[in-house]
C-alpha cells in the first residue's frame, strides 16, 4: 500500500491526506476488531471448527470459480 502510494505520488495531492489517513484508520480498528473476535471464537470453541469453516469456504470460492470460468 504504501509502495503503491509512493507509484503515484504524482497523481495525489495533499487533499487526499484525510481520506488516506481515514482509511488506515478504519482499517486498523477492523483488523483489531476482527482478530479479537477469531482469538475469542477459538479459544471457546478450539480450532476445529475454524478449520473446517476455512475448507468449506475455500470449497465454495474454488466452486465458483470453476463455474464462473476463472478457473
């Protein structure tokens, strides 16, 4: 992100600070939200069913790329 931000430094101006910065921003407190949330299921839970949520959706996107032709 920042790499990319460094690319087209030409193309932004200082405007575009705020809305960058909030964008970090929210995407620092949802990351926080977010991996509470995991550490919390698996610790009540264990890891078992986070396994076989993680294959089951692995399974539906791979489903869906085969049907869409992506894959």
């Amino acid at each position: 992100m920042v790499y990319d931000l460094y690319k087209n430094r030409d193309v932004l101006d200082f405007t575009d600070a705020g809305l960058i910065a909030i964008g970090f921003v929210v995407a620092f407190l949802t990351a926080l939200v977010v991996v509470r949330f995991l550490l919390d299921f698996v610790s009540r839970h264990g890891f078992a069913p986070f396994a076989w949520w993680r294959i089951a959706v692995g399974l539906l996107g791979l489903a869906g790329l085969a049907l869409t032709g992506a894959l």
